[in-house]
C-alpha cells in the first residue's frame, strides 16, 4: 500500500491508521518507512490515529477531532503539555504510563460518540463531558485562540461562561 501511494511521489500522503493492528516491531519499521519518505521526497503527511504515542513520535502539529469537527488543534507540545478540551484531557488520561510507582487506573471516556445523522445542537461532547454547563447542550462552543497556533472549541475557555480550570483542576 505504501509502495502504490508514493509510486508518483506525491506532495501530500494522507496516512489513515497506518500502523493499526501491527505488532511493535513492523509498527516502527513502518513509521521509519513513512519519515524517511518524509525526508527524501519531502512529501508532507497527515496521519490519522488514535495511537497518541504514535502522534507524539511523528507529527509537528496536531487536530484532534469529536464529532466531526476540529476541537482543538495545536503544535505538538501545546496539545500534550497544555491540552485545553475535555476530551483532549479524556485522551491523554487514558495513555498508560508504564513504570514502578506509577501504577493508576486507566480512566475511560464514559458514553458513546454521537448520532451524526441527527448532531446535537451544542458542543458534540456534552453527553460524555464532565465539566458540561447547560449552554454546552445549546449553543456551538466558539474557538478560543490560546496562541498563534494552539485553538480550541470549549465553552469553559470562554471568559463570558466560566474561568479556564488548571490542568491539576482538571485532572492531568
Ligand atoms: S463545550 Fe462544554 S460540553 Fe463541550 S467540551 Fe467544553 S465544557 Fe465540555
């Protein structure tokens, strides 16, 4: 597949779960393959994952979406070190951290996506957010420009509905 996809050394590769359902091993060789593509082809890439260890290893700038929107997108620092959505916290308190003294539960994202042929009126994560406020069921959150590259869709970021929780309030 990836021989077929850069036969005409194509600018733009889009990656969709390339490395789901491989063993650690043909993981690495693979996302070796796709950064030496990367290097000598200067082929830009957009990987699509739910692995955030792979997304921490590969990407410069990362969107995470819900719903079928953008809900916050970030350079790849922004997103693991100062993650501002619900369910950018939901994803990164699922990461196992393997180590002694460093066992905790893994805490799961309680519910299940939305319906999309009938999308919710407000915030399409209200159903699943423990920090969800009576406007997040009704209104679309705003984006919220955290820096010149780092932006998120969440009512809590909002100065009219709440103060910004810290990342110990919120659990990271
Ligand atoms: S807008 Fe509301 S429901 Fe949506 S992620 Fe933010 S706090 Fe949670």
């Amino acid at each position: 597949m990836i021989a077929i996809a850069i036969a005409c050394e194509p600018k733009l590769v889009i990656a969709d779960e390339p490395t789901t359902a491989l063993d650690v091993t043909i993981q690495a060789q693979i996302l070796d393959l796709l950064r030496g593509l990367k290097d000598k082809l200067e082929t830009s890439i957009v990987l699509i994952s739910h692995d955030l260890g792979v997304i921490a290893s590969m990407c410069s700038r990362v969107f995470i979406m819900y719903g079928g929107r953008v809900v916050e997108s970030g350079l790849v620092d922004e997103i693991f070190y100062e993650a501002s959505h619900p369910y950018a916290w939901g994803l990164l308190g699922s990461i196992p951290e393997p180590g002694e003294g460093r066992r905790r539960k893994l805490v799961p994202i309680p519910g299940s996506p939305p319906d999309l042929m009938a999308p919710p009126a407000g915030c399409a994560f209200a159903a699943r957010c423990a920090k969800a406020m009576r406007v997040c069921a009704r209104e679309q959150p705003p984006v919220t420009r955290l820096s010149a590259t780092h932006r998120a869709e969440c009512w809590l970021l909002d100065p009219r509905v709440a103060k910004r929780p810290s990342a110990e309030e919120a659990g990271l």
